[in-house]
C-alpha cells in the first residue's frame, strides 16, 4: 500500500463516519418498537420456556444420575 493511498483512505474516514451515523439515524426511524404489553408478554414466554427447560434437564440429569450410580454399584459387587 502506497502512502498516497494511505492518506486518502485516512482523509475519507469522517465522511465514511458521517455517512454511517445519517445512514443509522434513518434507519432508526424505521424500526417499529413493541410496546409494554408486547414486552411484557414476550418476556414471560423467555422466563416460562427457561424454567421448563431447565426442569426438564434437571430430570435428565437426576435420572441418568440414578442409572449410572445404579450401573456402577452392580458392576462393583
């Protein structure tokens, strides 16, 4: 890379910078935002599927617990 090129690309930077931050503000313009009750609800959909996973891998987890401790009992006798 020639320093010609280097200094070029250095002098576009802020415009490159500007253009990115007029690009951003329109872009957020267009973004449709949930309301609370969306949120709201939304949220205790993530909550609610977060526990019932994490149930179900707790049963995994306990029964494959008892089978292996079950497995490695009769194997030591």
């Amino acid at each position: 890379m020639t320093e010609a090129t280097s200094i070029a690309k250095m002098k576009s930077w802020p415009k490159g910078l500007k253009d990115y931050y007029n690009e951003l503000k329109l872009e957020m313009t267009r973004v449709t935002w949930p309301n609370r009750k969306q949120v709201e609800s939304t949220t205790m959909v993530v909550i609610l599927t977060v526990f019932m996973f994490a149930a179900f891998f707790a049963a995994v987890d306990s029964v494959l617990n008892h089978s292996v401790t079950r497995i490695y009992q009769i194997l030591s006798k």
